[in-house]
C-alpha cells in the first residue's frame, strides 16, 4: 500500500510498520501528485458501434413463368447477389441450379431443381459488376406442362436460348432500380415446369 512522504513528488510502496523496524521503505519518483487512481481505461463513447453485415433489401417474386404444376421449391437465405445458373437441357429445360452471395458473403447453391442427364449443361458465371436484365423462353401449358426454352440477357451478354422447343412466348424484363438475386420454380420427374426470379432494389443498405 503506497503511503505519502514530505515530497509531494515521492511515494513509498510497501507496508510501514512500527513493530517491525527492519522493514525499509522504496521511494518512487512521480512527475505528477497521485491524486487518484480511479481512472477508467478503454471505455467506448456511448456513439460507438460495431458494423455489421449488410441489410438485404425485401425480396420480391416475379414470376413463375413456362407451364403449371410440379413439385415447387425456394431457395433459403438472403441473397445479396448471384453468382452461377447452371442449366440441363435436351429439347426443353430439364433441370438447373443456381449460385448466390448471401447475407453474410458466403457463397451458397440451391439446386439441382429437376433431372441432369449429362447431355447438355450449360454454366453462366455472372461477373461482379454483371446483372440481370431480362428473363424470356417459352413455356408449353397443354396436357405435358413443361419449360421449353430459356434465355437470359445481361448488360454484358445473352446465354441461350437453353431448349430447342416452342411453345407460349414470354419475356420479363427487370426494371433498372431492381436485380436478380436468385431463382424460385418447380419441376416434375422429367422436366422443369416453370421458373421465377427473385428481385431486390440495387441499393443495398
């Protein structure tokens, strides 16, 4: 325990006793008094914060688009941006899958959405700046439900026509304040059915 000396410049560390006259006492030179010791090291202001992952804007559905039916699926998570579309064709859309970023920069796959007979595969692999901006095929809707053709347009380049079928033209054009993040759709145990993509604003919080 420090104790005072006639110095204010001097402390002694150590315990004093008067019964024990051997105990020496150890001077610490101080440029300032020791007034208090009661300081707080290391405390944050209250207008601190630690950033966090980035804030997905609500995803909103467009679509589905080709025929009716099959069993549908979704993908999971919070998409920020895409990143592949894988797809199987011979004659109509036979399966597909896709890549995304997520919330927290992961990447994740959802998918494969139908059949892959390993006959014709075609991988798009979107690049950073590269985005979405129409969604068109055909889609046939009569006794055998099924999606025929599709192709997809960026500001880069076109892929596709995947299919080589026709049937029931449609075409989706993404609005410029939106984007693709990914895709929703349904399939049977042959072919695709219908496919639908899932938009953001571009501004992400």
């Amino acid at each position: 325990m420090a104790t005072p000396t006639d110095d204010p410049t001097m402390e002694t560390c150590g315990d004093v006793s008067e019964s024990d006259p051997t105990m020496e006492t150890i001077g610490v030179l101080s440029d300032v008094p020791m007034v208090s010791r009661n300081h707080y090291i290391g405390v944050a202001s209250a207008n601190f914060r630690v950033p966090g992952p980035p804030r997905i804007p609500i995803r909103i559905k467009r679509g589905p688009w080709g025929g009716n039916g099959g069993t549908h699926r979704e993908m999971e998570g919070k998409s920020q941006r895409l990143e592949s579309l894988t797809i199987y064709h011979h004659g109509v859309v036979e399966g597909f899958q896709f890549s995304y970023i997520d919330e927290d920069g992961q990447i994740r796959t959802a998918g494969p959405w139908g059949q892959n007979r390993n006959l014709f595969i075609h991988q798009i692999m979107f690049g950073p700046s590269e985005y979405v901006k129409e969604i068109s095929g055909h889609g046939h809707k009569a006794n055998t439900s099924y999606l025929c053709q599709l192709k997809i347009v960026t500001n880069y380049a076109e892929y596709g026509p995947f299919g080589d079928w026709t049937g029931i033209p449609f075409r989706f054009t993404v609005p410029e304040n939106e984007t693709v993040v990914g895709f929703f759709g349904s399939y049977d145990t042959s072919f695709v059915t219908k496919i639908g993509a899932y938009i953001i604003s571009k501004k992400i919080c």
